[in-house]
C-alpha cells in the first residue's frame, strides 16, 4: 500500500513538471515571434502614420552662423511676395515652422534659432528668411520668371521712348526683336526698371530711338523767371505755354528726364513750384488725316491749276527763257503742294478702311466689331483686367492661357498643408 502511494505521487509530480515546463517554452518562444515581428515592422514603415510629405514646394534657404535654416513655401509665390505684389503671408508660407532640411521633415531645434537669430519666434524667423534667403527654382519656372521680365522690361522701354521721325511710340514686339540684336540677357536680381534704362542707353547707340520728355508745370515768381529761361535754354527744353497771373509765371514745358532732378533742385532754390503733368509724352492721332484738315475744300481747284500746269510745261518746252523766268512761280509750288496733298490722302484712307479695333486692356488688334465685342467676354480679356488691376503689363493669348494654367497648379498646391 505504502509502496503504491509513493509511486503515484511520483508520477503527479513528473506531470506537473512536464505542464510547467511546456508552459515556460511557449512564453519564451511567443516573446521571441513579437520581437521579431516589432523588429520588421520598424523596418517597414519609413514615416509616421497620420503625416502628410511636403512635395511640390519652393525651398528658401538661409545660412547664418554656421547653421542652414528652410521654410517652406508654395511655388511662385516668393517672387510675388519680394515684388510686393502678394501680401498675405499665409498664401506664401506652407507652414509657420522653421526646418534644418524641408524635404526630411527635420524642425529647426530651439537654441539653434536663439543662437542664429536672437529670437525663437517662428514667424519672424520665416519673414527674416523669406525676404533674405536664396529660393531654389526649378528651371521651367526660371524660364518663365525670365520671359515675364523681359517683356515687362520691353513694356517699360516702350513707354519711355520714342520714334524721332514719327513722335510715337515702338511696338513691344519690334523693342524685343532690338532687345535680341544687342543680345540683352535679363539680369533677375536687378529691377526691370533698372534694366529698362540700361537698354535705353544701349539701343541709342544703333539704332534710331529716345528717350520720352517730361511734361512739368513750372511756376516761379516774376522776378525769377529769367534765370529759369536760362536754365530750360541749357537743357533744351521746349516750352509748350506760358501764362502769367499775378507776380507769379506759370510755363508749361517738355523736359528731359536725365535732368528732373536738377530742375527739382532748382525750384526750390527760386522758390517756386512744379507738377509733373506727364511722365513720357508721345504724339497722337493720326498723322496723315489730322496733317491735312484745314485743306478739305482745297482739291477742288487741283483740276483747274493742272491744266495751267499743262499749258506752262509746253511753254517751258518751247521758250527756255520762260521756264526759267517761272521756275519761282508760286502757281507751280501750289500745284505740287496739292497733289502731295491727294496722295497722301488717299494712302490715308486706304489705311483708314484696313483699321482694325484696339483692345487697350489686352494691348491687341481683335478685328471687327463684333469680335470687338465678342473678346471683352474672352477669359483673355477678363485677366489682363485682373492683371490692370495689379499694375502689371498685359499678356498675349498664349501667355494668358500658360498662366492660366499655372493658378490652376497653384490653387492644387495649397491642398499640401501639414
């Protein structure tokens, strides 16, 4: 009995043995399958869960005492925002967050912005960065940050000059094609007005052109006005008026612009005033019909002095003494003077019949009047309005599309936020 008591309770312990020690080796083999599992999953995911990459941005850097500081902004719009044109800061920044490296998502630590800058304010690092910084542009869009400059510098030069023979005006695609023949590169850290007045000097030097007087009010007290005459003599201006009320002279002048600021000077040392009535004057209207106006009823005698003409030039023929006593006769001069007259005229009228309808917004010809009033309902009409509004030059119907298309990319892009 007491021999088989032993051997049972030997045999319980033997199994509780065996069930402990199953029990440990599935623990530790289980232990072993989640570290391993934790180790691939830590290799597998490359970002956390619930952030979003920044893709499709214009990077500014800075660098300041050793350390490299980016923002993130939306593509085109740092050049808005340097040409004063863009205002709001948040249509310009992705994020108010200052990064050591954008494209890695790595944030600027604390003591590094207080060692570079003085001041851990993200917002005021952003703007120091934003407005000093170096902008990474892709090269489509220096292309056509380029092409842009360079037709606002033609748009400049346009106004500012002018034909010597006519008084009027070059076309914007004549001032590029000249722009091209001196080989003029667009400079993109200089103003476009800067660069309009480079190419100025530059194109008088081949070709027939210059530079748009000013149209200045003068007044100055009527003992003074001598020494102004001297001065405007000197200059070569021309005064267009002059009207006097009281002790004062007032005088109208076009002056060029090389010496506004020595007139300005001027002024205040007679005591006088000035205005500035144009920038840039050019002539208008039409040359050939507004030339001839006071001569309307004129050819209606041109039959009867061609036929004295006639009977003159048979006479030349025949008496060499009489050409010669006539040649000064004011009959002949008359006559030339006519038929010049009826030429031109006609050449006028001719043109007069071919002339199209000019949008002033677009800077176009657009043809009749029914595409006249067919174009003011054109998207192309609707933003050069939106571009007049910002004081920028209009674009062609190409260039508008292309940028139309490129607000569209902009309005995508600020979908990308953190």
């Amino acid at each position: 009995m007491l021999i088989h008591f032993f051997c049972h309770t030997g045999c319980c312990l033997r199994r509780l043995c065996w069930s402990l020690g199953r029990h440990l080796r599935d623990r530790v083999a289980s232990s072993i399958e989640s570290i391993n599992s934790s180790a691939e999953m830590s290799r597998s995911l490359v970002q956390p869960v619930g952030q979003k990459r920044l893709t499709n941005v214009a990077v500014v850097r800075l660098k300041k005492r050793g350390t490299r500081f980016e923002i993130a902004c939306y593509k085109n719009k740092v050049l808005s925002w340097r040409s004063g044109v863009e205002k709001d800061l948040d249509e310009v920044l992705q994020s108010h967050t200052v990064y050591t490296n954008v494209s890695k998502g790595v944030l600027a630590k604390t003591k590094d912005l207080k060692a570079a800058f003085d001041s851990d304010d993200q917002t005021k690092i952003c703007l120091e960065i934003l407005d000093k910084g170096e902008l990474q542009v892709a090269g489509k869009e220096r292309e056509s940050q380029l092409s842009s400059q360079f037709r606002d510098i033609a748009t400049i030069v346009m106004q500012k000059t002018y034909n010597p023979e006519t008084r009027r005006p070059y076309t914007i695609s004549l001032i590029e094609s000249l722009m091209h023949e001196i080989h003029f590169a667009v400079d993109p850290h200089k103003s476009s007005k800067k660069q309009a007045l480079e190419v100025i000097h530059e194109l008088q030097k081949h070709f027939p052109i210059k530079r748009s007087p000013m149209r200045l009010r003068l007044i100055v007290p009527d003992h003074e006005f001598s020494s102004l005459s001297e001065k405007l003599t000197a200059w070569n201006a021309s005064i267009i008026s002059k009207d006097q009320s009281g002790s004062q002279i007032s005088t109208i002048c076009e002056l060029d612009p090389g010496f506004y600021r020595e007139c300005e000077g001027l002024m205040m040392k007679l005591h006088g005033r000035y205005e500035v009535l144009a920038l840039s004057v050019h002539a208008e209207g039409d040359t050939v019909i507004d030339q001839y106006d006071d001569h309307e009823d004129e050819p209606s005698h041109s039959l009867k002095d061609s036929s004295n003409i006639s009977s003159l030039k048979k006479k030349e023929c025949t008496d060499p003494d009489l050409s010669k006593k006539d040649s000064a006769d004011p009959v002949l001069k008359l006559s030339d003077d006519l038929q010049k007259q009826s030429i031109s005229t006609g050449s006028g009228n001719a043109a007069a019949e071919g002339k199209q309808n000019r949008c002033s917004t677009c800077n176009a010809f657009v043809g009749d009047s029914k595409q006249y009033r067919d174009h003011f309902k054109s998207e192309w009409h609707k933003h050069n309005l939106k571009r007049k509004t910002r004081q920028l030059p209009p674009l062609t119907e190409e260039e508008c599309a292309a940028d139309m298309e490129m607000d569209d990319y902009k309005a995508d892009l600020r979908d990308y936020s953190f």
